[in-house]
C-alpha cells in the first residue's frame, strides 16, 4: 500500500528536513526515464557495526558514521572507554574480525580501550554524560592525546557514537587530530545519535510554533458528523482537549501498548478504537489463530494486527471504506508487517508519513471551510504530539462505531446499568 516510491519521497523529506549535518543523502537511487518505481534498482544498503560486533543494514546515515561503514578488506581500530560500561571494544572487534560480510569479504579489527574521564571523579558515565563532555574543546584534545600515536597506517578509528550531543562535528576535528578516518558504532538507548535528531526536530517543530505534549496519555475524543474534531490528553488539574483539523495516529503498536490483547483475545486500539484488520470477535479464535507456542518459530500472527489504510492513510473499515474523516494511520500502528524480522520499521514509518504529509500541512488547508489563513494558524496552534497513550479499554471501539466519544460512551453505559470498560465476564 505505502510503496517505493512513497517510502524514498519520505526518506527523502527527512533527509532535507533534519539537514546534511545530521544525515547524509544517498545519491546512489537509479530511476528510469519515466520514474517508475518498478523499473528503480534504488539505493544498497550500507552495513554498520554495532556495539556487540554484529553487522546491520542501513539506508542512511549521519556524517559521524560515514567512515563506519565496512568495507571488503578494511582495517579498524575499535576503540573503547574505560567508563563507558555499554562498549566493550575487544568484543566489537572480536566479532567483527571472525564475521564475513553480507556482501562478500572480511575485515581486520584490532580492540584498544584508553581511560577518558567525561566526568572529574565519575568512575560509570553513561553515553550521554560522555557526548556532553566532548562537546567542549578541551574534552576532544584530552581524548586525542589518549589515542596520540596508537593508530597505524591504514587504520578506521570507530568509537562508541558519543562523539558531542549538540556539535556534531566532534568526529571530523578528531579525524583530524589523528590523521585517520573517525566513524561512531551506535549504542543502545539512550541513543545519542537519536537524541541528536530529536534535538532537531524539536528546533524546527518549535520554530513552526507545534506544541508537543510530553509524557500524557489520550483519555478521550470526540466526533462530530463521523469526524474527529478534538482529543483530550491527562494533565496536572484537569484533562486538556486539543482540536485539530487534522490528526495523525502515530502511537505505534503493541510495542507502545497503543494495540493490547486482553487474556479473552481481544484486540483493542487503545487510542482511537479503530477498527483493527487481521482480527476476529470471537477472542477464542484470536488466542487460537494469532499466537502460536514456538518460541523459535515464525513470527507470532499477532504482530500484523493492525489498522487498515487507503492510499491517503486513512483507517478503513471491515467494508475497505475509511471510517474516521480527519484521522491518518501511519507507522507501528499499520497492518501487515513485522517489522523487527523484516527491518522494515524506518521505511514505513517515514513512507506511510509521505501521503498524509500534504493535507496537513497549512499550505493545503483551503479544504476546509474556513478561510485558509485562518485554518493554517489554528492547525499550527493545535497540532500536538501526544506521546505514550494510555493503555486503553473498550469503549473506544463502542463509541466510534456509534459515532459518540468515548466520554459519551461512558456516561451512556453508567445511566443504562451496562458495565464499564474492564475484562468481560466469563
């Protein structure tokens, strides 16, 4: 549904969007005259280290990374820090050295740890405490004067990816000290690659005055003639409604907990009570059809439940027409993929953004009925990233279908004597 070609216009609009300071452009993409996407060898992925020495597939990546990629026949320095207890360099380098790549070849890798404090007197400093610290100038020269005359001829320094938080050009004044390529070998979270990117993103979605709700959970909506027209998130005092002409649902997927399976095999969308693809009423034919007890076998049916969409991202129902105006799926929420086993998420998340992209932004709002400036400065206001939903129930589902809010649905369930939200009983 979402496409190649959708999938590199949105890799593509990230790329631009966050600069070539924090991301490179792969200019490796070959289309036919025409542009048709079937015809398109596209970009080869790049193939990175990661912090146990393994070999990972990526279609980009920041300027830091360049020199991290392997090549047949490469030789690499792996340098680890003593008080950074997430990299072990001599694992790294270890694994690497026995892996073949998975496009052919082999490399050599030799492991070096040197003793850099990011912390005067902080024995255990953790990834970003290390970024903040080389930041500053006299960080990077002290830990150039550690690897001073340790790297041979010939040699690729890669260093855990904590090479400055807010000046991402840590990497090439160390090259440049040394004499020698400098590439970063990601970390697990807290990533500081990722929070480099976040930082970025967070500058532009400010500059654009996008108010982003920290840490609340959605506890209510409202639809009006079958449109969404406002959510309402938990916050200190009272509940907060925000209207939008336009919502995105990008809470992910039963990794976030924005989809849940009850022990009776419901499967609910905790956010909207969207209509899920891939499920059945019947929980016991969900338990019996959508998780199976190999542990080490395929992957569990359950992890392409999802939400349906139309080529525009819009959630569609049982009967493939949309169900929700104003609401646009994109993401972990999706149906029909596993994206851990694929290492497809990336792809998705930024292709299926590419087609709901234009109806939102203020330059299209002419859709509406009010006048186009006045639209623009209210989507602007009111567009709102609402992070870690709250774990949901089922009047979402109850009142969609009816057309009410989940409040509504509440308040109609408590006057008739019905049960609330909460396990059915047996």
């Amino acid at each position: 549904m979402i496409g190649r070609r959708a999938t590199a216009a949105g890799v593509d609009r990230f790329a631009a969007l966050v600069g070539p300071e924090l991301l490179t452009a792969r200019p490796d993409a070959v289309e036919d005259a025409d542009g048709g996407e079937g015809s398109a060898d596209g970009p080869a992925n790049l193939w990175l280290p990661t912090a146990v020495g393994a070999v990972r597939p990526t279609l980009l990546v920041q300027p830091s990374m360049a020199a991290s990629v392997l090549r047949d026949g490469g030789r690499y320095l792996i340098v680890g820090l003593a008080r950074l207890k997430d990299f072990t360099a001599e694992m790294v380098a270890g694994n690497l050295s026995r892996s073949e790549l998975p496009d052919g070849g082999s490399i050599q890798a030799r492991a070096l740890t040197v003793d850099f404090e990011a912390r005067s007197g902080e024995s255990d400093t953790n990834a970003v405490g290390h970024a903040r610290a080389l930041d500053h100038p006299d960080a990077i020269d002290r830990l150039a004067r550690l690897l001073d005359g340790k790297v041979r001829d010939g040699e690729t320094v890669l260093l855990p990816a904590v090479l400055g938080l807010d000046r991402p050009g840590v990497f090439q004044e160390l090259a440049e000290r040394l004499g020698a390529p400098v590439g970063e070998i990601p970390l697990v979270p807290p990533s500081v690659p990722g929070l480099r990117l976040e930082h970025r993103l967070d500058r532009l979605a400010s500059a654009q005055r996008v108010r982003v709700v920290m840490g609340a959970r959605v506890v209510d909506s409202r639809i009006e003639r079958g449109r969404l027209v406002s959510v309402t998130s938990a916050a200190a005092g009272r509940p907060r409604e925000h209207r939008a002409d336009a919502f995105i649902l990008a809470a992910g997927g039963f990794e976030s907990g924005a989809l849940t399976m009850d022990s009776y095999g419901q499967v609910t969308d905790t956010v909207l009570g969207l209509p899920l693809a891939g499920v059945s009423a019947d929980g016991a034919e969900n338990l019996r059809r959508l998780i199976h007890h190999d542990y080490w076998g395929a992957p569990q049916g359950l992890f392409r439940v999802g939400v349906a969409v139309d080529k525009q991202m819009r959630p569609l129902g049982a009967d493939g027409e949309p169900v929700l105006a104003g609401v646009y799926a994109v993401g972990g929420v999706l149906a029909g993929a596993v994206r851990w086993s694929e290492k497809s998420g990336e792809g998705i998340a930024l292709g299926s953004a590419e087609p709901p992209a234009t109806p939102c932004w203020p330059s299209s709002a002419t859709a509406s009925p009010r006048a186009p400036a006045t639209t623009a400065r209210t989507q602007r206001r009111s567009r709102t990233d609402v992070r870690r939903r709250h774990p949901g129930s089922a009047l979402g589902s109850a009142a969609a279908r009816e057309g009410r809010s989940a409040g509504q649905e509440w308040r109609r369930r408590r006057r008739n004597g019905r049960p609330l939200a909460g396990p059915r009983q047996p």
